[in-house]
C-alpha cells in the first residue's frame, strides 16, 4: 500500500477533527476571540468538535467560585452557539501552578474539578499530583520546551503536547517529543494553541478520532486509548 492509499484509510477510519487546545477571550486574556466567534471559526475550517481549554490560574484574594463560574461559563457559550452546527464542545482547562509558568493541560474536568484544582495551585505540581488523584483525567504538559519553561519530571505526567502549533512561540517540538519518551506509555498530543484569528492559526494541530466523544471525561479515555492520528497543519497525518 502506497503513502497516498494509507493516507485515504486513515482518513475514512478516523473521520472525525478535535481541537484539543484553544482559548477564548476574556477568561484567556491573551485570546483576540469570544467563545462563539472562536465556534465560527473552527467551523469554516470542518472541525467537528473543540476543547476550551482557558488558562486556570491563581488570583491571590479572588473569590475561586467567581473564577471558576467565569471559565465554565466560557465553555457553556461556545457549547450552546456550537449546537446549531452539530459541533461538540468539551470542557478543559490550561493550569499553572506558582512555582513557575509551565503549563498543563487537564482533560476531563467539570466545575467541581475545576474547585478542587483551585485550591492546589499555590503549592506546586509535586503535591498536586501526589494528593489528588485524578482517574478519569489526563494530565498533559503543554509545549514543555518553549522559552522559560522549567523542567519537570516525566513520571509527573499523563502526556506532553509534542506537536504545538502556535506562531508566536518556538515550541521545540523535537526536544518535546525527546522528553515525552522519558516515561513509558506516554500520551501524545497535538494542539493548535489558538488565540488570534486571521493568522492561519486555527485547526493547525487537531486529532482525528473514529467517534466523537459524549463528554471530556470520554476524551480523556479516548485519549489514554490512543485511538486516533494526529492532523498537521491541515494536510499531514501522524500516527
């Protein structure tokens, strides 16, 4: 079987494009989109469903149920504005801790989650993952090689976002795809990292899945699954 005849399997067998990180102004304060204008987009481009994955970080004196009742009411636009395209929305976050400015994607989250991760940024990744247990989560460390980036141990982590897709970072994807093999069973993932339209951003890094997932929580089991491909810059399949 030739490249091209491959590709075309591929495609019939994972039909389906998830974005796996985007963000939405103005939970994200450094997204240029609304939750429904960021749906209208990645529906011109044929995605099927998108994870709003708005930074989650700590606000030193911020009521936590007003912070976390703003991000979850981002991804409740995008769903009810997506519904009229028969796209999927799942609920994710984009977490900091204190202790640096890494980055780690949480997928299969909800409200109350999202309370209890809260309360667990100001002490550090370590505590983190070594209290609170998260079974039917994936925990992913996003573009772990970009500037300013602290190293962290792989053993911390469910997955590394090898493949991200942002214009304005170097995200040394092959130095990412170097750590994501220091621990065994390593998730892998692609994600567009989108913020600002009119760039050729959107849908640059997605995943192509063989059904779309009910909820986050089903993303994540799919995720740990490993049954999809990864789509790059709309044209190139990795598997």
């Amino acid at each position: 079987m030739n490249e091209q005849a491959i590709k075309q399997a591929l495609l019939q067998q994972y039909p389906y494009r998830v974005e796996l990180h985007a963000h939405t102004a103005p939970v994200s304060g450094c997204s240029e989109v609304s939750p429904a204008e960021l749906i209208d987009i990645y529906k011109a481009q044929g995605v099927d469903a998108v994870v709003i994955t708005n930074h989650f970080t700590y606000h030193e004196g911020l009521d936590p149920a007003d912070y976390v009742n703003t991000h979850v009411a981002a991804f409740e636009q995008a769903k009810a504005h997506a519904e009229q395209y028969g796209m999927q929305v799942y609920l994710g976050a984009e977490i900091r801790f204190t202790e640096n400015v890494n980055d780690y994607l949480v997928y299969g989250v909800d409200r109350q989650r999202l309370f209890e991760i809260y309360e667990y940024l100001p002490y550090g990744i370590e505590r983190f993952r070594r209290e609170y247990a998260m079974p039917d989560s994936v925990f992913v460390q996003a573009h772990p090689k970009r500037d300013r980036m602290t190293p962290v141990d792989a053993a911390l982590l469910d997955g590394v976002e090898v493949l991200n897709m942002h214009q304005n970072h170097d995200a040394r994807m092959g130095l990412a795809a170097l750590f994501a093999r220091e621990k065994d069973g390593m998730i892998v993932t692609i994600g567009s990292d989108f913020h600002h339209p009119h760039r050729e951003h959107e849908a640059q890094g997605l995943i192509r899945v063989a059904q779309l997932p009910k909820d986050g929580f089903a993303l994540a089991e799919l995720l740990r699954s490993g049954e999809y491909v990864m789509e790059f810059a709309r044209e190139y399949l990795v598997i």
